[in-house]
C-alpha cells in the first residue's frame, strides 16, 4: 500500500486492530448478529406448537433446534438428544391451555409447572430459532431459566446468582443441569483424556441399544492456549454438542454422529 499523507499499511493496521477490541465495535457486532437472527427467524418460523398439530411426533426432532442469542448450549443440545432419542417425552412436557400460552412440567421438577405464553417476534431472535418445525422447542426452553432460578443446585458453577431474568437464569454455561431436568435421572458424565476407549466404546452401545435410547452430550473444554475459538478439527471451544448416533461397527472402532445445537449442516 502506497503511502499518502502521510498514513501508512501499518498505521490501518494498529488502527483496525485497536477498533476491533473496543466495546463499541464488539457491541456493534452483537447488535447486528441479534438482529439479523431475529429477522431470519421472524421469516421461517411457524405460529403452531407443531407443524402440524394432528401430528405432534413428526415435528419433534434434533431438526426442530436452532440455538439463540441465549448461552444455554448445554440445554439446546439436551433438547435435541432427548427429541431424537424419545419425541415422545418432549409432548408429555408441555400441555397446550388453548389461550396462548403452555404449561411445561420438568420430568426432574414434577411439582414445579411452569406457564409460559408462546414466544413473540421479538423472542425468535432470543430463544429457540425452531424455523418450520413448530415451537415446542422455544417453549420448553422459555421456562428452563425460570426453573434455574428456582433452585440454587440447578445452577452451573457460572451461574450460581441465577441473573434477573429468566433468560439469565439459562444463560452462562452449564454440563449436565438441562439434561437431568428434561430426563428427571442422574447423569454420568466422563472426561475422555481419563476414560478408556473400551469404556466408552461400551457406554456409548448400551446408550443407543436402550428403547428409548439414552440422551448423550459431548462438550469441548477452553483449550489451550486459553482463548482459542476452536479446536484443531474445527468444533468451536467451551461448547456442548448433542451425540445422535454411534456405530460401534464404524471406522476407526466406532463412529460417533454429533449434531452442533446452533442448527443449520
């Protein structure tokens, strides 16, 4: 780049990367993505419960999620195991008062319903972008912070405060919280880098052979160095992905099919 009046290559870059950390600038990012989620949503989802309410079971599926601006991955992910795994579970949790608004009763907080009214168009940007499935999905996750903010132990250690929102309450990161409130059982969880190949070999086979089958997650810790977005194979850091399938018959000793809850391919 040719120097002119005295402003140089180096100087747009100082100045570029300056610009690129401020507060302005990330705030105007944050600003702009919200919007432009809000707008696809707006365009693609349907009003119904379901696509089509005669048949509730052909719209629950890992399809139907398409995470938000919330940072509830863990729950979003849980959602979508548990809707491959057992569609049947995701209609018992919501009954329809016929008036705009759904009841949803936690299998891990039976005595606690919670009443919700179906999200508005400001709300496609915040919670579930469900697009044409319906929005069973939204509707299960609009209660979730409410639920969190209940009870301190629902909470993630990043969360103990529960915010001033529900959707606060839901935010923040989490593990196994959303998936023991969707199922109402204990989870089990293991660290891979201290877990044997045969066990988890044998963990994943009998959680896919189990009728229904079990809701598996996967999460991706920080990484190092510390702040890097994504791990070498791509798969974005201080994440939780849903486990939808293992062939123990598949390459390399068995092969594992995970859905990322942000939706899309």
């Amino acid at each position: 780049v040719r120097e002119s009046r005295g402003l140089t290559a180096a100087d747009m870059k100082a100045c570029v990367k300056q610009l690129s950390s401020s507060d302005e600038y990330k705030a105007v990012l944050e600003t702009n993505w919200a919007m432009y989620n809000t707008n696809q949503a707006q365009q693609k989802q349907v009003d119904s419960l379901y696509r089509d309410p005669s048949k509730p079971l052909d719209s629950i599926s890992s399809a139907g999620v398409s995470q938000g601006s919330i940072g509830d991955c863990y729950f979003e992910a849980a959602i979508a195991s548990l809707a491959d795994a057992n569609p049947k579970a995701i209609r018992d949790m919501i009954q329809d008062n016929k008036d705009g608004t759904y009841t949803v009763t936690f299998p891990g907080a039976k005595g606690e319903p919670i009443t919700v009214s179906a999200p508005t168009e400001a709300e496609r940007g915040t919670y579930n972008n469900t697009r044409d499935n319906g929005v069973w999905a939204s509707v299960i996750e609009k209660p979730y912070g409410t639920s969190l903010q209940k009870s301190i132990f629902r909470r993630s250690l990043l969360n103990m405060g529960g915010g001033d929102t529900p959707t606060e309450g839901a935010d923040g990161g989490g593990r196994y919280e959303g998936m023991d409130l969707l199922t109402g059982k204990s989870s089990d969880g293991d660290q891979l880098a201290f877990t044997s190949m045969a066990t988890t070999r044998r963990k994943m086979t009998e959680a896919f052979a189990s009728s229904p089958a079990k809701v598996v997650l996967a999460a991706t810790g920080p990484g190092l160095p510390f702040g890097s977005s994504e791990t070498t194979s791509g798969f974005a850091r201080k994440h939780m992905y849903s486990v939808t399938g293992f062939d123990p018959a598949g390459a390399d000793g068995g092969t594992v099919t995970i859905r990322n809850p942000w939706g899309g391919e």
